[in-house]
C-alpha cells in the first residue's frame, strides 16, 4: 500500500518541531505522543496510521535517548527479563488491536487509566514501603510475578495507543520501590523501546505507516531524545520528579476534555 503525503516547508517545520518536543518529554518523563500525535493529523494523516506513524519516529527518539541513561540502569536479571517477555507480547498484542479496532471506545478509558498512573507516581514511595519489597535483588518472587503482570497491561495499551506510557512505567516502577529517579528514567527507556519495538514490527509489517511524515518526525525525536536525556541528568531528582508529575496532570486533564 502507498500512502501519498504532499510536502510542505509548514509541514515538515511542524513535524521536526513536534518530534524535538515529543522525544525530548519522552527521555524525560512520558508523554511525547501529545505533540507528534497532533502535529501528524494537521499535517493530513488519518488517526490510526497518525497514531502508527508516531510510534515509529518516537520509538527511534526513545532509543536515542537510551544511550544517555546507559550508565544509570540498576536492575537485576531476576526483574528485567520478566518484564521485557511481558511488554513484547504486550506491544505486538496491542498493536494489533489498534489496527483491527476503533480507537475511539479505548480514548474513554485512558482518563482514567492516566489519573492511576499519575497518582501512582506521586504517592509510589509510600505505596512501595506498605506493599512491597521493591526492585532489589532479593525482591520476593510474588513482587516479581506482580511487576510483570502490570507491565502486560501497560505494554497492552503501549502498543494500542501509547500517550504517557512513560508516566505509567514510571508509577509502576515507583510502587515496585525504585527512588533514583534517573535509574527509574533508564529502566523505562528500556521497557518503553521494548514495547514500541514490537508495536513498530506489527505496524511496518501491516503496512499502516506512512513513511514520509515518519522520517520527518524522527529526525526531531531522536535529537530531542537524546539531548534532553543527557542534560535532565543534570537536575536535582525533585525537579525531574515534579516535571513527571506535571505533565501527569496535563495530560490527565487533556484526555478528560478528549472523552467529552
């Protein structure tokens, strides 16, 4: 299948602009499909490939910015590889979901979905203290089979729409225990280019990008992706962690609009 994209200096402006922004809030805190998504559809993209086409220059950005958080990752085997299984089936399922369903049914639950995941974030230390035994090495065997349940759900929806799957990884690392929030950062870089990976594959497979707006959009988000995650780590952690929170809370607040 070809898709026709006529090219304009507006456009790809657009684009790049919408892809910097995009992968840079995605290095540090989640969220970027709230530029590209948008920018996508007024550049003349239907929604759904809008929403594949995002996901393939995002997830480029999300890989760029991995290799600034290399040194922060501080996860044992015994935690990352269950979670890695989880989000490649959850991203490949989710994928395929978006293309074989309307979108618009699944818009009404993510308010909700948002406001968890946000809520998570903020209280995720004191929820870790009563409910769990956190990310360490020695983290019990129900905490491990629990992480990995939720990173199914969140891969689900990662590869089925996305917006704030960084929030939501985020949160779940944070009740699992995880305080540094740059480790937190690294980690769900990870599990966010694992889950996308898959999505991108069902996507390129299924032939639902439209390829011109999908270069355009990753030139910016691979340079957002990447500049972003080295200078975030020069912040106090209090910052990052009430940026993440802010942007929770905006977007939260768009998807509440979007529903209505």
């Amino acid at each position: 299948m070809t898709h026709m994209w006529n090219v304009t200096i507006h456009s790809a402006i657009l684009l790049i602009f919408a892809g910097v922004l995009g992968g840079a809030i995605n290095a540090v805190a989640g969220g970027g499909s709230f530029f590209t998504f948008p920018a996508l559809l007024a550049t003349g993209v239907p929604p759904i490939p809008a929403n594949a086409t995002s996901t393939v220059a995002l997830w480029l950005g999300i890989t760029a910015s991995g290799g600034a958080y290399r040194n922060r990752l501080d996860v044992s085997r015994r935690m990352m590889i269950p979670l890695i299984v989880t989000s490649v089936i959850g991203g490949f399922a989710g994928a395929l979901l978006l293309v074989h369903t309307p979108a618009e049914t699944f818009l009404r639950v993510l308010p909700w979905l948002m406001l968890s995941a946000t809520l998570l974030f903020a209280f995720g230390r004191q929820v870790s203290r009563r409910f769990s035994s956190g990310l360490a090495r020695d983290a019990s065997t129900a905490a491990v089979a629990g992480a990995a349940i939720f990173e199914l759900v969140v891969a689900v929806y990662g590869g089925y729409f996305g917006g704030g799957i960084g929030i939501v990884n985020l949160a779940m690392l944070a009740a699992l225990g995880m305080t540094d929030i740059h480790a937190m950062n690294a980690m769900k870089v990870i599990l966010s280019g694992v889950i996308n990976g898959a999505a991108v594959i069902t996507f390129i497979v299924l032939r639902a990008v439209h390829w011109g707006p999908a270069l355009v959009t990753t030139v910016g988000a691979v340079a957002g992706g990447y500049f972003a995650a080295r200078y975030a780590q020069r912040l106090p952690q209090s910052w990052i962690r009430g940026f993440v929170i802010v942007v929770g809370i905006g977007m939260t607040a768009y998807f509440f609009v979007k529903a209505h």
